[in-house]
C-alpha cells in the first residue's frame, strides 16, 4: 500500500499538448469509434456509416494539420527527467514531436490515406476485394454461404484508420518506445488487412502469415536494439541520446545503431530487408497493397530521417556507409528483378523495392537537401503507386459465363488494353512513366531531388549508381506500354470493370497529382524546403 | 524585354492543336488530319512572323528573350531566347511539320473507317505535341527547361515509332527508347553536377549563369562534358552509339522518320554547339582529337553501311549518319566557316533527308515494299517521282547548285586549316556518297519497266504539294545561302568567342594579305 502510495507521489503526470495532438487523436477516435458501430449498427448500415467516419476523421484530421502548420507547437527548451515518458511537445524528453517534418508527412500519409481509403469503399459483390468473412476458411461451406448472404467484412476501415494513426505517430516519435509502439499500432492491422482478400485466398492468408512472422521479427530486431541503446546511452529519448552519443560510440551503440536500422528499413523495404515485400504486395487485397507502397513508405520514411538525422546524428560516420551500400543493393537489386517479372503486381513490388532505393541515395545526404527531397518524394510515389494499383484492380478476368472474377494480373493478360480501354491505359502509362523518372510527371521532379541531394553531398557516384538503375528499370516500365498499345489484344477475356466512381476519383486524383507534382512542383517543394529547414524540434 | 511572348505562343500553338484532335468526338475525328495542318500552318506562319521580327544584325545574342521562376528551389526558371542557330532550328521544325502532316494523310489504312479514324487522332496530337517539344527544346535557355524538353520528347516519338510502324516496330520503339533515355539520364547527373558547379540560387540553371564558370577542376569539367555529350551523341547519332536510327527509320512510317532525322536529330548536334562548347570550352578543347576521330569514323562507316543496304529506308538512315558525322566534324574542328558550314548543314540536311524520306515513303506506299530489289525502271513508270528522287538523292551526295554542297564544302575547308587529315578522309567520303545514291537510283528508277511496277500510279496532287516546297528549298539554298549564313555566322562567332578558339592564321602568305585587305 505504502509502496503504491508512494509511488503515486512520485509520479509525474505527463505535460500534454492535447492541440498538438489532435490530428492523430481524430483518426484515432474515429477507429475506435468505428469498432464500436460494428457492434451496435445493424449490418446494412455499416458500411455507409464506417465510409462516412472514415473520410470525415481524415479530412478532419487534414484541417487540423494545415492548422498546425502555421504554428507547430513544438520547442525545444526545458529539460526534464530524462527518458520520461509523456512530456509531449515541450522540453527534451519529448515522446512525440509535433514539428514540420512531422506534419508534413502526417499530412502526406492522411492524404494518400483519403485516397486509398476512396479505392475501397466500392463494396457490392463483384466490386468487393475484401473476403466477406476473415474468419471463414478459404473453400468452405461457410465461407459460400457467407457469400451468397452477400456479406461484407465492415471492419477494414477502422483497421485501417488504426494503421494511419500509428504511422502518424511513427513519424513523430521522440523516442524508441514511442516509436516501437507506433511501428506495432501501423503493422498489427496491416497484417489483418493482407490477409482478408475475396480471391486467391490461400495465396492472401499466406502474405498475411509472411508479413507476421517477418514482421515480428523485424520488431523483435528493431526493440533488441532499442535496448542496447539504452544500455549504452541509459535513455530511450533521441534528443538525450544525441547528446550522450557526442562523446563516442562503444562497440554496444554501434550493434544497437545497426540492429535499429535493420527494423527500420524491413518497413520500408530495402534490401536485404525486402523478401517479404513481392508475396506480401502480391498476396494482399490489391487496395491494400496500394495502401502499404504508398502510406507505409512514407512513414517508415519518416522513421528513418528522424531517427537518423536527429537521435542519431552524432554517429553519422557509423550508419553513412551501411545506408550506402543498402541504398545500392536495393537500386540494383529492385531494378534488376522487376525486369524478369511476369505478374504485374510483383512488378510493382519490385518497382517499390527500387524506389526505396532511390531514396536512400537522398537519405545518404545529411543534409537539409536530404530531408526536403525525401519529403518529397514520399509523398510524390504516394500518389503514383496508390493510382497504379487503384488502376490494377479494376483490370478483370471473366470466366466463361462472362461474370467478372478475380484481377489479371498476368501481364500477358494486360496485352492490347490500349486499344479496348484508352484512357485507363492512358492513366496507366502516365503512371508508368512517372515511375520510370520522364520529366513533366511528379516522378522525374523527385528523382531530380534526390539525386542532386546526393550529388551535392559528394555522392556523385551514388547518383551514376540511381541513374543506371533508372534506366534498367524503364525496360520494364516501358514493357507495360509496349503490351498495352503495341500488342494484339489478349485471347483470352479481360476485361476493365466500370461503374467505379470511387476508385475512378482515386486514379484521376493520384493522375492529376502526378501531374501538376511535374509540371508546377514548386509550391510542395517549398513546404518540403520550409519544414527542412528548422527540422526535429526547430 | 516583356514584349509579345513570340516563342511561348509559338510553342503553345500546337499543344492546343494537340487537345483539339484529342477532344474530337467520335463524329468529328475524321478532320483531325485538316485540324493538325491548320495548326501546324498557323505555328510556321508565326514562326515567319517571328523571324521577320528577328534583328539579323545582332543574331548572335538572345532574342526574344522570356523569363520566368518556375522550380526555384531547383534554381530552375522558364528561360526561353533563340539566336541565329534556334532560330533557323525552330523554323526548320515549322516548315517540316505541315510537310509530314501532309504526307502523313492517309497513315494507317485498315479498311475499317472508324478504326482508322481513331488511330489517326493519335497520331496527329502526337505529332503536334511533338512540335510543341521541338519548339521548346531549340528555345530553353534554361538548362534544365531544356533537359525537360529533350526527354519528354521521347514519349512522343515512343509512340510514333511503335504504334503506327512496320513490323518490328516495337523493338525499334523499344531500342531508341532505351539509348536515348540511358544518354538522358547519364546527363541527367551531369545537369546536377553543372548546376553546383555555378552560382546556384534561384535562376542557377539558366544557361547565361553556367557560361564561363571557372572548374574547380579540369577532371570535373571533363566529367560533366562527357555527360552531356554522350547523351546529345546519341541523339545524334553518332558512331558507335548510332544502332538504333537505323531500326527506328526503317520501321517508323516516312513522316515520322522525316521528323526524327530531319529535326530530332537536330537537337543532338543542337546541344553539341549551343551547351557542350560553351559550357565546357576547356573540356571541349581537350576532346577535339577524339571526336574528329568519332566523326570520320561516322562518315565512312555510314556511306559504306549506305552501300550495302537493302531496304532504301535504311539506306537513308544510314546515309544520316554519315551526314551527322559531317555536322560533328564541323562543329568540333573549331573554324568558324567550319561551324557555320555545320550549323547551315543542320538546316540543309534537314531539307534533303525530309525530300528523300518522304518520296521513299510514297514509293513504298505503292509498291508495298522497301526493298531496293522489288523496285525496276520506276524512271518510265511514274517519271515525277523518280525525278525529285534524283534531285533529293543529289542533294544527299553534295552536288554543286544544291543546298547541302555549300555546307560540305565549308565543313571541309574549315576542317583542313587545322585538320588535314581529318578532311582529306571526309572527302574521300564524298566518293561514296555518290555510290550510294547512285547505285540505288540505278537499280530502282533505270533499266526495264518490271511488272509489278508497271501499273503504279505516279505522284499525286497531295505528294506534289509535300514535295514542291522541299525541292524548291532545296534548289533555293543551293544558289542562295547568304540569308540563312547571314543568321547563322554571328551565333558562331559568339560560340567561337565563349568556347576561347580563333580561326588558325592562312597558310599562305597571299591569302594573308587578302585577309589584311579585307
């Protein structure tokens, strides 16, 4: 009793911004909520009202940011216990830092949400890419039944709401417990979300199972180095470990740097961290494929460069050489292996592969320059892979009583499209193109970045390295053009789904993105500049 | 300075043309052809406007000179000018656009009208968004602006080569896509490297700013040379990176080959003299020896190729490299008649392979084939298109009183004052140019009408009109070329002065008192 008491009178109720906060709190809320209207709407009503919460905590969520923008909260001043937990948004021990890298990726993540949350509201029968019960086993009589009862499974919305607000928090975390619980609040729901595809759903189930068990471990991998860390430096906090680390690094640190890395970048998908990524991406509902290249990118992104740039800023000559040699194996590697792909979803996980890559390169320059460019182009693959995959999934097979069945995502299947849907292939090529790096698309503006980050950090050889990759991969960017508009159609039946308005809105949004991020990218690139400038506290 | 947006009009011209043909309803799409000649006509008509206004006496500064931030943060700006050199390059691309169009009047004929409709639609937006890139690239004075240009331009073509081509036409798509865009991306550092090599800031890529920078290294400025120049040697093209033109112009239908080899092309030995020497005078200097060598290769190496060919649109092709190789040796033998006999040959060769292309292409429109063998005695069968074949085929081989004989012969007396050698090699090359084009007028045009020639039918109204302007440009220029070297010689001389070179003194003592006298 004595104990609990006086253990009561040492704690130290957390210091919180709840303004700061709120962005994250609205998607948060809305999940939480979300599970709750599961319980109590009756089942025809649930998927209007979970679209309906869902998009509104979003957009609400994006107003709050761009509210926060103007004034981030965040300052750098009062020092308080170290390795505290809770004291958000003031003084060092700060376990969520609302600054400008912050917002803008939580803005960008909320963004790229909004869209991909738009790929899946489209829920009647042969629309639906999710299974219409999780639990049911793949084949069964129950699972026909629950079918035919035109069942449908409600609860992907709040999953994914669950998922963004932990990578809103993934972005900001001040220190590695804050960040490891955000990396299980964005993974955990991920992990139900692959595995609930209406198709193939053994091939779904076992993405599930992979991206688990990886991902655990790379969680596993991730919190052991934390603990070294903290072992090392005896605080869990960045900002306090950036300044114990200015006196050197034993040998602990360096392990603990490395182990931590390794965590990081299995999210992002850099090799050799990348094996889950094409059964994962290929295995998922495709709207949720989408969903992970794009909103998970930049959080993990994110991650990286706060945790890189800031906490461990002092040992910039321990992690430099290990992010270069990554970011090299996972250009070339990526590049590489997408050209011999068949399917066209694996492609684009390879693709994905390689576009972390290239990032890297921008990583590997610590500098403003460095931070800007990754912003950027976050959130410029963002729209582009959400669109291409939005684009995958409505390209259909039909069996042979001409009812709409499952994706072709053979890229055989994809020959002559072209010539049967122009302005599906036409958006397609754009997004092709925009991958491939070809100036006037938002894709050829971030490489730019990038790379002249890397040069300009003395790097040139890095960007020779980006560059010769680039070129490897347009061969099988330019592959889809060839088959989509230089061949005969296909034999057999694909056909494009119509009808979609939904997932429509997503393409044209993420096209006209990709566009006007190529042609006039000077506006976000002068956000991605403002919020490098002062980053991490600033 | 702020005066009328000439360039930017000129460029956006054809891009509204572009939407047009592409918003056409279904019911309107059989007038996309008429729609894209109309505008193509309208851009040359400003494009003569434009050069009316041009002040010949100062051609070798900007002119109607356009400034705009554009990417900042990049130091990018919207920076569009043309001197003596853009300006003949821009109204190279005005004058061949409506051509192709025209002769491009009824691609792709598949017997089905609502099909063929709908192809053409693309095809003619594509060609007129290519026009809007040409514009663009011959007018960026920003470097970056033009790198945008030089590889957007790719998509375009892409699509030209592959859709509407031959039956390898993917591969030969696929081919020039790749080379072209491994050059690209190569410059692509070197686009980065430039810009920190300069002052940076807002306007650090605008083309002014990145003239006369002091290296902080010659190994650096080396560097960045070859970045850009391997990439314009591409476009060029040059040996040995020169494999894909051939493909691509054998497969792609006339029009569009008359475009990538008559202006495209262009945009290679463009870069070559209007960025390569004057952002890299030193490095340039330094690789004189090398490229002179490069080019020569190119000559021979293309005639004998020529020689051996026999599909005609190959022939042509490689007959280009040949003339490319020309265009190099004169920019890079550092003579100002030299380099105005390369630029003009720019012009001129644009004329002659556009007449021969397109009369080649009418040809094997009738016969169904472009193998020089399945041809005979075309002379007596259609006469007029015979006859301008000859005269496109001699002005291919030089032959005094046509157009491109003046631009030879200065390339080479420009070369020989530094360069004998080199000159000695490139006249031999001459030889075999005549063989080329001889030896395949013989076996296609002479001898005894065969059989399935017989019936063809001979040049149309239409062709007469594709074929008319090219004949009389090139005769005109052949006897005339004083207004075009009028435009041209103060853009050299402006290059020769930033790339630091002078003209080597006369080898004989008379012609140095000529020179005194002058």
């Amino acid at each position: 009793m004595s104990v609990i008491a006086a253990a009561a009178a040492d704690f130290q109720a957390p210091d919180i911004d709840w303004g700061a906060l709120a962005p994250v709190i609205a998607v948060l809320g809305a999940a939480v909520l979300g599970v709750i209207l599961e319980a109590l709407l009756p089942r025809r009503l649930r998927n209007v009202a979970q679209i309906g919460l869902a998009l509104a905590a979003l957009v609400v969520s994006l107003v709050l940011l761009s509210v926060l923008w103007a004034k981030p909260p965040v300052s750098v001043g009062t020092v308080g216990p170290a390795g505290a937990v809770g004291r958000l948004t003031q003084g060092m021990n700060l376990s969520i830092m609302v600054d400008r890298p912050a917002l803008f990726l939580q803005a960008s993540i909320v963004v790229v949400s909004l869209l991909a949350v738009l790929t899946m509201v489209e829920r009647s029968r042969d629309a639906d890419p999710f299974t219409p019960q999780g639990s049911a086993v793949p084949g069964s009589d129950f699972e026909n039944a629950s079918r035919q009862a035109g069942l449908v499974q409600t609860e992907v919305l709040p999953l994914l709401l669950l998922a963004v607000s932990g990578m809103m928090v993934f972005t900001a975390a001040g220190d590695l417990l804050t960040l490891f619980v955000a990396l299980e609040l964005l993974s955990l729901p991920l992990y139900i979300l692959c595995g609930l595809a209406r198709r193939r759903r053994l091939l779904s189930q076992e993405a599930s199972l992979k991206y688990f068990l990886l991902g655990s471990f790379g969680s596993a991998l991730f919190l052991f180095g934390a603990a070294l860390l903290y072992g090392a430096t005896a605080t869990v906090n960045l900002a306090a470990m950036s300044q114990v680390l200015q006196s050197g690094a034993p040998l602990l640190v360096v392990t603990g740097v490395v182990l931590v890395l390794a965590g990081l970048l299995f999210k992002v998908g850099a090799v050799p961290f990348h094996a889950w990524t094409p059964d994962v991406y290929t295995g998922a509902p495709t709207p949720i494929t989408g969903f992970m290249a794009a909103a998970t990118k930049i959080a993990a992104f994110g991650a990286l460069l706060r945790v890189l740039f800031y906490g461990l800023a002092p040992l910039q000559d321990t992690w430099q050489p290990v992010l270069v040699i990554v970011a090299v194996a996972t250009m070339v590697v990526g590049s590489v292996v997408a050209i011999v792909q068949a399917d066209i979803k694996r492609m684009l996980a390879y693709s994905s592969i390689a576009h972390a890559g290239f990032i890297l390169t921008a990583l590997v320059a610590v500098q403003e320059a460095g931070i800007s460019s990754t912003l950027f182009y976050v959130l410029a693959y963002g729209f582009t892979t959400l669109g291409a995959f939005a684009v995958v999934a409505l390209v259909r097979e039909r069996d042979a009583r001409n009812n709409i069945t499952g994706e072709a995502t053979h890229l055989s299947q994809w020959a002559g499209l072209g010539r049967r849907s122009p302005v599906l292939a036409g958006v397609f090529t754009l997004f092709m193109l925009a991958m491939a790096g070809i100036p006037l698309t938002s894709g050829f503006t971030a490489k730019f970045a990038v790379f002249s980050a890397a040069v300009s950090a003395g790097y040139a050889w890095l960007a020779v390295v980006g560059v010769v990759a680039s070129a490897a991969a347009v061969f099988f960017y330019i592959r889809v053009i060839v088959l989509m508009y230089f061949s005969e159609p296909a034999a057999d039946a694909t056909t494009v789904v119509a009808g979609r308005p939904f997932t429509a809105a997503a393409v044209a949004l993420g096209a006209v993105a990709t566009i006007l991020l190529g042609v006039v990218p000077a506006p976000v690139l002068e956000l991605a500049r403002t919020a490098a400038t002062a980053p991490f506290g600033g | 300075m702020q005066s009328f947006p000439w360039l930017t009009t000129i460029g956006l011209v054809p891009l509204v043309g572009s939407a047009i043909v592409f918003a056409l309803p279904g019911g309107l799409r059989h007038l996309a052809r008429q729609i894209a000649l109309v505008f193509s006509l309208v851009t040359l008509g400003l494009v003569i406007a434009m050069a009316t206004q041009f002040d010949v006496s100062a051609a070798g500064t900007q002119q109607f000179t356009e400034l705009y931030r554009w990417i900042p943060q990049f130091g990018v700006s919207y920076a569009l000018g043309i001197n003596g050199i853009g300006l003949t390059m821009v109204a190279l691309s005005a004058v061949l656009v409506p051509i192709c169009v025209l002769a491009s009047w009824n691609i792709v004929e598949t017997g089905d009208p609502a099909a063929d409709d709908r192809r053409r639609v693309s095809f003619f937006a594509l060609v007129l968004v290519l026009e809007t890139m040409m514009v663009g690239v011959f007018a960026a004075r920003d470097v970056f602006l033009f790198y945008v240009f030089f590889e957007a331009m790719l998509i375009p073509v892409y699509f030209l080569i592959g859709s509407f081509s031959g039956p390898n036409a993917r591969y030969a798509a696929v081919k020039f896509m790749l080379y072209s865009l491994a050059g690209g991306l190569l410059m692509l550092v070197a686009v980065i490297g430039v810009y920190l090599q300069g002052p940076g800031g807002a306007d650090g890529f605008l083309v002014d700013k990145l003239t006369g920078l002091d290296y902080s290294s010659a190994g650096i400025e080396r560097w960045l040379f070859a970045g850009f120049f391997i990439a314009f040697a591409v476009k060029a093209p040059m040996w040995p990176v020169h494999t894909w033109l051939p493909d691509a112009a054998a497969q792609a239908p006339a029009g569009v080959s008359v475009l990538l080899v008559g202006v495209l092309d262009k945009v290679g030995t463009f870069g070559m003299i209007t960025l390569v020497l004057p952002l890299f005078p030193q490095a340039s200097r330094w690789a004189v020896p090398l490229v002179i060598v490069l080019s020569v290769i190119s000559i021979v190496y293309g005639a004998l190729l020529a020689i051996g060919q026999s599909d005609m649109m190959r022939l042509i092709a490689f007959t280009s490299v040949s003339h490319f190789g020309f265009i190099t040796l004169g920019i890079f033998a550092m003579t100002s008649s030299a380099q105005a006999g390369a630029t003009l040959y720019m012009v001129n060769h644009g004329f002659s392979t556009a007449a021969m292309f397109l009369i080649a292409g009418m040809m094997v429109l009738r016969r169904g084939s472009q193998r020089i063998g399945d041809f005979g005695g075309m002379q007596r069968a259609t006469p007029l298109l015979a006859g301008t074949f000859l005269v496109a085929g001699m002005a291919g081989l030089a032959l005094p009183g046509l157009s491109t004989f003046i631009s030879e012969i200065l390339v080479i007396v420009g070369t020989f004052s530094r360069y004998q050698a080199a000159a000695i090699i490139a006249s031999v090359a001459l030889v075999l140019s005549a063989l080329y084009i001889l030896l395949m007028y013989q076996r296609m045009m002479t001898g005894p009408v065969r059989e399935p020639t017989r019936v063809l039918p001979d040049m149309n109204l239409r062709e007469a009109w594709v074929v008319a302007p090219l004949i009389a440009v090139i005769v005109f220029l052949g006897f005339y070329p004083k207004p075009v070297l009028d435009v041209l010689n103060p853009a050299v001389a402006t290059t020769m002065t930033q790339v630091g070179v002078e003209d080597p003194a006369p080898l004989t003592p008379l012609a140095a008192d000529e020179g005194t006298n002058q």
